[in-house]
C-alpha cells in the first residue's frame, strides 16, 4: 500500500497536469483570437435579406430596359469593358446587375453608348 506522501504527490502532480492544460488552452484562445479577432474597422460585405424576393444578394441594379436583345447588348457591352454583368426579368422589364465595385464603371460605360 503507498504511503501518504505519494498520494499527496499523485494529487498535486495531477492538479500541476490540469493547471498546465488551462494555461495551453487559455494561451491558444488569446492566440487565435488576437490573429483572427473580429476588428470592426475591416470593411464587410453587405449581405442582404435571404428572404426578401425582391434582393439579388451583393449585385445592384445599373440598368433596367424593355426587352431581353435590349439587355444582351447592354451586357455584352459591359463584358467588353471587363466589367462582370447579368441579366435579370423583372415582369416585362429586365435588369442589369452588377457588383457592388463596378456600379460606377458600368455606369460610365453604359452612358457612353447612349450617346
């Protein structure tokens, strides 16, 4: 039978290993957080409402004309600039969206061709 002074040794040498483990956990916890930490000065996307009908996520709207050629032209004229577009039917309209960064080009590229 072991003695009273190799329990108590068992004991502190299991509290020692458990205290080691908290200190390990605690220092990744501060480690992860410091490198991946929510700074909310980084600019985020602006995720619209999933359950809105009407929201097309991060495209806007630069356009909207009567008829599908209409929209075609209008696109592949924007995919000639290297600006991404798409189409999209809105009832008997159809929209042109594009993402947020390229609203002011596709604009500029599309007032172009109406003159």
């Amino acid at each position: 039978m072991p003695d009273a002074s190799a329990r108590i040794w068992v004991i502190l040498g299991g509290l020692l290993l458990m205290a080691v483990v908290v200190v390990v956990v605690v220092v990744v916890v501060v480690a992860l957080r410091w490198t991946f930490g929510g700074d909310r000065t980084v600019p985020t996307a602006r995720l619209g409402d999933p359950d809105d009908p009407d929201a097309f996520g991060l495209l806007e709207e630069v356009s909207r004309v009567p008829g599908a050629v209409a929209a075609e032209v209008l696109r592949g004229r924007l995919a000639a600039a290297g600006i991404r577009a798409t189409c999209s039917r809105d009832g008997p309209a159809y929209r042109i969206l594009v993402f947020p960064d390229d609203v002011k080009a596709a604009r500029v590229v599309l007032s172009k061709g109406s003159l």
